[in-house]
C-alpha cells in the first residue's frame, strides 16, 4: 500500500482546503444573504451556520467518494480510501466529514464555555488544532484519529512521471 503523508503535508493540504472552503461557500451565502436580506438575527446566524456545514458536508463527501481527493488533496497528493485501499463508501465519508469537525469543536465548546473571545479565542482553536494533529503520533499507521474511527487513511501519491520528450539528435 502507498506510504502515509507526512503530518506536516496533511496539514498544509488543510491550510489549502481552508482557502478553497471559503470559495465554495462564496455563491450559496451570497444567494442566502440575497434571501435573508444580510440580517443577523440570531435564528438567521444558525442558519448560516447549517448552511456552511451542509455545503462543505455535500463538498467534502461528494469529492471524497468521487475519487478520494479535493482539489487541495491533489495539489498536495494525498488521497483519502478506505482502510483497504478501496474507494471511500458514501457512510465512511459522511461518518469521516462528522468526526473532522473534531478538529474545531472543543476549541468552539471551550470558547464558549469560558467566553472567550478574539485572540483568546483563536489561541483556543489552535491549541485544539494541534492536539488533534498529535493523535496522528499516537497510530501505528500515523493516521489521524477520524479516520482510524471512520474507517478511511490518507495515502500519499507519488509524483507523476515527467514527460521528457526524447531529442533528435
């Protein structure tokens, strides 16, 4: 089987997928900002929030189960399969997708608990984003934690091939 990427590249495949992340949600929020009339009641709020967390959800599982890779997994070349090589089914994605949120959750839950707001905040979901990334040392395989859960690995691609066209000589 293909080796395991390095934490280091999974994690700026993730720095990646954040930047495009904001590119998909870019035409659904400016649709629901066309419809809510920009409001921010508070009932308006969540459902901005359940709008990003269904989109990024049909995002991630729709490409996870295409062909394994998002558009930063391919500039990083690293794919998501099963544990057995095979294509990501549609419940491992979803069950993958649910768990990821582990990454930010108990930052959000800690912030909120304690009130924490701005850097204090932002230091808070660091620290969660670095712990959870440490899980991958505690694997024998170097997977992280919701993808040993959900069943999935991440496996690191190699190089295509250069195409060198011979000289005439």
């Amino acid at each position: 089987m293909a080796g395991v990427p390095s934490v280091r590249r999974r994690l700026m495949s993730m720095v990646y997928e954040l930047l495009l992340g904001f590119a998909v949600l870019f035409l659904p929020f400016l649709v629901f900002e066309m419809v809510v009339k920009a409001s921010h009641a508070e009932v308006v709020e969540h459902m901005r929030q359940a709008l990003a967390f269904l989109v990024l959800g049909a995002y991630f599982i729709h490409q996870w189960t295409r062909k394994g890779q998002t558009l930063a997994m391919q500039t990083w070349r690293i794919r998501v399969a099963m544990a057995d090589g095979a294509t990501v089914t549609p419940r491992a994605a979803t069950v993958r997708y649910l768990l990821c949120w582990l990454w930010v959750l108990p930052a959000a839950i800690v912030s909120w608990a304690f009130g924490l707001h701005q850097w204090h905040a932002l230091i808070a979901l660091l620290v969660g984003i670095v712990l959870w990334s440490l899980t991958a040392f505690l694997d024998r395989d170097r997977q992280f934690l919701h993808d040993r859960i959900a069943g999935t690995r991440l496996v690191a691609l190699a190089k295509p091939a250069r195409n060198v066209k011979a000289s005439a000589a």
